[in-house]
C-alpha cells in the first residue's frame, strides 16, 4: 500500500469498502457464510465435512466461485494490459448489474450468491505486481499483520505515519459492511444496485488515473 500514490489509495479502500458492503449482504443472506472471506469458508466447509451438514457444499460452492472469478479476471487483466484496471473495474460492474437484474427471480438467492462471490474474485485482479496481487481487497488479515507491524516499527523510530493506509484499507472494508448490514433488512439482495452504481463511480475514477505507466510493475 505505501508504495502507491493517494489516487490508488483511495481506489484501493473504495474497493475494500465496496467488497464489504457485498460481503455483509452475502453473510446475512446466507446465515453466517461468506462472499469475499474464503478463510471463513474453508473453516466452514472443513466443520461441516466433519459434522455432515449441507453447509460444506454451500461454502464448496462458494469457494469454487470465487477462485473461478479470480482465474476470469487475471485473464482478463493479462489480455487487457496497461488498461488493467479498468477492464476487471468494467468486469465487476458487469457481474454485479447482472447481479442486480437476478434480484426480480432468484428470490431464494442461491446462484445469484455465487455470482456475487465470483465478482469478489474477479475484484482482486485490480491491484497487481509482476503478475500477482499486491494489494488484497476482499479480506483483511494481512492487512492487519501489516498494520500491527508498521505500528511496530513506528515506536521504533521508524515511519511516524506508515500505518495509514492499512488503517484506512480496513476502514473501508468496514464501513462497507456497515452500509451493507444496514441496508440488506430493507433491500435484501436488491441492495447489489447500490453495489454496481459504486463500482460504476470506481470504475470511472481508475479511467480519471489512466492506465498503468508502461515503465512501472506497479498496478
């Protein structure tokens, strides 16, 4: 995160923030599974492995969506180049639109979650370094680590404010969630409409940055 300019930070939270908002509505929807945080999945799907419950194909579903967007948008972001961002940007909106039209049919929700943890997979293609990604969006755990680290390293007389922007990123993943929480008992999943107009405004920001400078390994 401290290696990119403010327009790329305030990128970066807004797709943490959007990544919340959309994981809050997948978890209330779902009774406690996850649309973005795998990790929590997996811990699903391994207790009801071991207990036989119907909650490890749901979270093996979800899983399997979501590493089936990740491969959708790196080839996407490989093909489309210096213009990266904006075509995984362009690709979100798109699922998540798509999302927003299932609310009038899939009322039960069932395949439109799985679109919903596809775009969260796809979402984490936006910021990359030599092929992989740089900055993770969609979960926060080494976001943490490395807070609690630049924390560390600033009471030892290192960066005053290094910690900044990890604070910042979980920040907006959070409040995402707030929004989501709040608005899914009076929305449902119809609040994705919500979640495509944001992307929509990210989207149009990462054309305002341009696209990624030939010379630089940083996306």
């Amino acid at each position: 995160m401290r290696r990119y300019d403010f327009p790329r930070h305030l990128l970066a939270m807004g797709l943490a923030a959007l990544a919340g908002f959309i994981d809050a509505l997948g978890f209330l929807k779902l009774g406690g599974l996850f649309i973005s945080f795998m990790s929590g999945n997996s811990t699903r799907l391994a207790v009801g492995l071991a207990s036989g419950t119907s909650v490890a194909m749901t979270a093996a579903g979800l899983i399997g969506a979501f590493v089936g967007g990740v491969m959708m948008g790196a080839m996407l972001a490989q093909a489309a180049g210096r213009w990266r961002k904006q075509a995984v940007l362009g690709l979100v909106t798109l699922l998540l639109g798509i999302g927003g039209m299932l609310t009038a049919v899939d009322h039960a929700g069932g395949g439109l979650t799985l679109l919903m943890a596809g775009a969260m997979g796809v979402v984490n293609n936006v910021f990359q370094r030599d092929g992989e990604v740089s900055v993770g969006v969609t979960y926060m755990t080494g976001t943490l680590v490395k807070l609690g680290q630049a924390l560390a390293a600033a009471l030892g007389g290192g960066a005053r404010l290094g910690w900044m922007p990890y604070l910042l990123l979980w920040l907006g993943l959070v409040s995402g969630a707030v929004a989501g929480a709040a608005l899914f008992p009076v929305m449902d999943l119809a609040a994705l409409w919500i979640a495509c107009a944001f992307s929509a405004l990210l989207l149009g920001w990462s054309f305002r940055m341009g696209p990624v400078p030939a010379a630089s390994r940083l996306a």
